[in-house]
C-alpha cells in the first residue's frame, strides 16, 4: 500500500500536532488534524481585547537562528523566514519596592559583568556558572532525537560535555540559587515557577540566547500558528476546527480511528495524539494501555504550575521599560487559599509594535498557581465570587504596577483576567499546566517514549511526552514520531523545506 492511501489522523490541533501534519503529509499520508478549539494552536495563542493583543505562551522561540538543526527543522515545517526576530539585550530586571534593581542581560558576557559588580563575593559561583553557558553553547539537543548515523555523532561531540551535564543537571534552580549571597541573584533562580527545574535548563537557556537562536518573534505564537497550518494545508492537509475526540478506537489492539463527541467515526490507518496526555492515556484509551511506568509518572512528576494572567492595555509609550520586569514584594500578594506569591513578572509588550496602537503598550502578568482545582470549583458553583475574584486580583496588579509607574492606572484602557479555569476549558490541559511536566534533576529533557505498552498504529507528540515543554517539545517529537511511523511502513522520510527543497531525514 502507498502512503498516499494510508491516512493519519491527530488529535489535538496544537503546534506538536500541526508539525505532526506538516511531516506525515509531506511523506505521502493523507492527514487529518482534530482540534477541539475554534482557532489552532492550543496554549500557543493570543486573543485580542479593544485593540490590544495578550499573548499568553511565546516569549522566545528556540530555534530562531538560520544555523543549526532546530533552525533547519522549523524551516522544514514552515517559512521560519517571513517572521522577524527581536533580540532583547535586557532579559529581565529584578526590582525590589525600595528601590535595588539587578539587570539580567541575555548575552552571557554582559550576564557575567552584571553579576560580577552587584555581588564582587559570589564572584566564584558567577563564573562557574557563566563558564557552564559558554561550554554549553553548541550543545546539539536537538539532535539526540534524530536517527543514526546523526544520533551517534552527537553522541560523540556529547562525550566531553558529560561532566559538565551532569554536574548542572543534578540540582534544581532553587537549590542553586542558595549557593549566592546576593538577594536579587539568589532570588533569580529560588523564586517563581522554573525554580524546580532543573538548573541545567537556565543554563541552556542563556546559552541559546547568548547564541541569537532564541529570539521572540513579532506577532507572537500566533504568527507561528499560522506559518505552520500554511505549510499543511499547502500539502493537502486537512484542518477541522470545533471537533472534541471522545474515544480512541482500537481493534486487536491496534487503533483504526477516532470518535467524536458528536458520534461521527473517523478511520485511520494511524491515530496520533498531540493532545493532553494524562486525557489520551486514561480518558480517550479508557486506561487500557499503560503500566506500572506510566501510572508512577503521572503520579509523581512534577508538572508545570497553572496561572492566572492579568492583561491590561496601557494607553502609555513604556518602551524605555525592560521587556520583562519582575517586582519582588514588600507585601506578599495572595492569589488564592493556597497560592501567596512574593515576586510578580511583567511583560511589556513595547518590542511588539502589533499588540496596540501607536503609544500604547499591552502588558501582561503572570501568576503561577497548583490551585487550579479551587478556580475550576469557583467558576462552576459560584460565578459571582469568581468574577469577584479575578477583579480582586487584576486590583492588586494594578497596585503593584502603580507604584511603579505613578499615575499608570489612570491610562489603563482594557482589562482581561484569565484563569486555570480559562485554560482548562480551552485546551483541557491536566492540572492546567503551562508546559506539561518538569525537567527535575534526574528527569532529563529527552523525550519519552511515544508508544503505550501493547498498542500499535499508535503514536503521542508533544509537551507530555518531552519534559520542559515549550514550541520546540512539539516540533521535535513531531519529528520523530513521524519518521517512527514512516519507518514501520517501509517508505521515505524525506522532509522537506518551506522552498520545497528535500533536507536529509
């Protein structure tokens, strides 16, 4: 039988899912991808409100350089090169209410001198860490999910970075953080939602930034969203918006197909679920598929946290403001019963003239919360006392930004809360979470296994299968999957660039 009359069909519309589609169709599959939601996307998404734009996932893309292989692997799904790129050289300002201010640059040097004459007696742990960033810097990650021969030469240039991986993969960020004496620095790795990752994380982070391949591009993730979904219907791919999946079909253990919510019946020569995963495993396969393994990883792992996001529309130029500034409270901001947050990040969206009007700034803030059960309970039972409470919350923002910025509420024009609630109705992530599961000490950035025990014809992609998350999880596990199932049916995988030119699989 032909790939082209082998069909594919993916649940979950999300990038993983859309790079999915991109991948098989491009190898001959006819593909079909189910998205529950009336726009694609997933997280990955914005929404507009009086002329402002919120973006709630993208604030880098990993990747966005022309050189290297995650550059070359989102060139083979979209044109990457319609987008332009923003470097920030100020990553994020720390700000304390009395007034000390610590400057993280993005480019390592800069990071390095910064650190160096806040705290001259942390100079010891500086360097260490800034030598890990540049010793890190053209780490191939990316490539530890390619196939052999590919695999085994970034195994080798792997070898002589081992101890340096596993000296910064073995403590969380919060347990890092501990080793400064510097407030402001200590409180960079010790506080708000990477704090248990592990460490490692930051420091590739800085290193993809040091390296210009982890720039933000304007319009956000949905002008990536876009690109994409270009790229797949170009190849014939069909997109189908506002259509929930209700089971997983299997015959002899083997799945053929999909449900819908509504009762119609899709058949497929392949099922692949870019959707939540804890959903997929025990909702849509109804926990027939899955071990000992699996249930201790739900279990235990540490996932993402959930989150409130206030938006506001300022009618204000705030483009001499860092693009990202965190406000470390003198009074603790209570977010829920169990949430009590003591530092506050801003997004300032002035690097993005497609957000608001000319003098005008949309700015963002991010509340993390594991109290997704406690909004989920409020919407449903008490709607006025939920509607209450995100007005109480987007006050206290407000406050905080006000003392920052005197006289800046008076020039708010727009305000939108969004909840766990929020996030869980639009895209069914377990917990709420952001990203999926954690990369701890010990858990690794690799991707887990994409089959589950005794299902063939069966594949999963996405942020629930590589821990950390993020747009490039979603590209690279979409990528294997692909050249897994391609493989299994004896036919070239041969992606090809957004020009049409054949890259090597």
């Amino acid at each position: 039988m032909k790939p082209a009359s082998r069909k594919i069909v993916i649940v979950g519309g999300g990038v993983a899912g859309l790079c999915a589609g991109v991948y098989a169709q491009a190898s001959g599959y006819q593909v079909e991808v189910l998205e529950q939601g009336s726009v694609p996307g997933g997280l990955a998404t914005s929404w507009k409100r009086a002329g402002y734009t919120f973006e709630t996932c993208l604030h880098w893309l990993v990747g966005s350089s022309p050189d290297g292989a995650l550059g070359a692997q989102w060139r083979e799904v979209c044109d990457l090169d319609k987008l332009t790129f923003v470097y920030p050289e100020e990553f994020q300002r720390l700000e304390t209410e009395d007034g000390r201010a610590l400057r993280i640059y993005s480019h390592v040097d800069q990071l390095e001198a910064e650190f160096l004459r806040a705290s001259p007696q942390d100079a010891e742990e500086i360097r260490a860490f800034a030598s890990a960033i540049r010793g890190l810097a053209d780490f191939p990650m990316e490539a530890l999910n390619e196939a052999w021969p590919r695999k085994g030469l970034a195994l080798l240039r792997l070898i002589p970075k081992l101890p340096l991986l596993q000296h910064w993969a073995s403590m969380s960020a919060a347990e890092y953080g501990k080793r400064f004496e510097h407030e402001l620095i200590r409180r960079f790795f010790v506080d708000g939602a990477t704090s248990g990752m592990s460490v490692i994380a930051l420091v590739f982070m800085f290193a993809w930034m040091s390296r210009k391949n982890a720039g933000y591009p304007i319009g956000g993730s949905k002008a990536v969203v876009r690109l994409i979904v270009e790229r797949f219907r170009a190849l014939g791919g069909t997109l189908r918006l506002m259509a929930k999946a209700d089971e997983i079909l299997v015959e002899n253990n083997a799945a053929v197909g999909v449900r819908l919510a509504d009762g119609e019946t899709i058949h497929a020569d392949w099922v692949i679920s870019a959707a939540d995963g804890h959903a997929t495993i025990y909702d849509l396969l109804g926990g027939k598929y899955r071990d000992e393994a699996i249930d201790q990883f739900y279990e235990k792992q540490q996932v993402f946290p959930s989150y409130l996001q206030v938006s506001l529309g300022v009618a204000q130029d705030l483009s001499a403001e860092p693009g990202l500034l965190s406000r470390c409270l003198a009074e603790p901001l209570r977010l829920d019963p169990e949430t009590v947050l003591h530092e506050v990040p801003l997004r300032i969206f002035h690097y993005d003239p497609t957000f608001a009007p000319p003098g005008k700034t949309a700015v963002t803030a991010f509340l993390p919360t594991y109290n997704y059960a406690y909004w989920l309970d409020l919407e449903r039972s008490d709607p006025k006392r939920y509607a209450a409470e995100k007005q109480r919350v987007a006050r206290a923002v407000i406050a905080i930004l006000d003392r920052r910025m005197p006289g800046i509420r008076e020039r708010i024009e727009t305000i939108d809360v969004s909840t766990p609630a929020s996030v869980v109705r639009f895209t069914a992530n377990w917990k709420g979470s952001m990203e999926g599961f954690v990369p701890t000490p010990g858990t690794g950035f690799g991707a887990k296994r994409q089959t589950l025990p005794g299902l063939d014809r069966f594949r999963m992609v996405g942020q629930w299968v590589q821990p950390g998350g993020g747009l490039p999880s979603g590209l690279m596990t979409a990528r294997t999957a692909i050249r897994a199932i391609c493989r299994k049916d004896h036919v070239p995988f041969v992606p090809k660039s957004a020009s049409g030119v054949d890259q090597a699989a």
